[in-house]
C-alpha cells in the first residue's frame, strides 16, 4: 500500500522550502536563531525565561540570557543562549531580574512579565 499524497498549493509549498532551507544552513535563520542547529533544535519555542544582565530601560531593546537549565522553580544558570533584540514596552528593569519573553507573530521578541524589583 502506497503512502497517501497531498496537494500543496504553490505560495505553501514555497514558504515552507524556504522555512526548511533556513534551518537547514541554506539562508539566514532568524536574529534569535543564529546561534546554530542546536538552538533551534533545543529552543524553537515561543516563550522563554530569560535574566536581564544590566538595566532595561521601557521603549528600548537588550540581549537576554536564556535562563532555562535547571529544575524548576530552581533554574539555577544560564543555558548558554541569548535572544537579541528583545523590546520592552511596560517598564525600566532592573539588572539581574528573570523576565519571561514571547515571540510574536511579527518575528520580535517582547517582555510580557518580569520579576519585582
């Protein structure tokens, strides 16, 4: 017995060869995947929790320390990664704060909770 076969509709079939040739080293991945195959094997999610490493100011934007190693709620170190270009739209926060991030359906990174100060 033969496997199913489906129709893609052209537009689909080419993004999504364009989707598989990022990941697969044959164009550019995306700012926060460019650390290679391991992140976005690792780390293709859409929200993380990340550390501020100095003072985020709101309406500006930093790299973030991915902050995911560790069994919660006792993530106790970085997991070697980082997410640039994250932006902050609520308020200034402090350094060494954890800041949970969400990527959104424009492809940037945004803060959408973070610890007290």
């Amino acid at each position: 017995m033969s496997e199913p076969r489906y129709t893609i509709a052209e537009p689909l079939r080419l993004k999504l060869r364009d989707m598989v040739a990022r990941f697969d080293g044959g164009g550019a991945p995306p700012p926060a995947m460019q650390q290679g195959r391991e992140y976005i094997s690792r780390r293709l999610h859409f929200l993380h929790l990340c550390k501020t490493t100095s003072e985020f100011a709101k309406g500006t934007t930093a790299t973030l320390n991915v902050w995911e190693d560790g069994t919660p709620p006792n993530e106790t170190q970085t997991s070697g990664f980082t997410i640039e270009n994250v932006v902050n739209k609520y308020a200034t926060i402090a350094a060494n704060k954890f800041v949970s991030v969400a990527r959104h359906g424009n492809g940037y990174w945004y803060v959408i909770a973070a610890e007290c100060s």
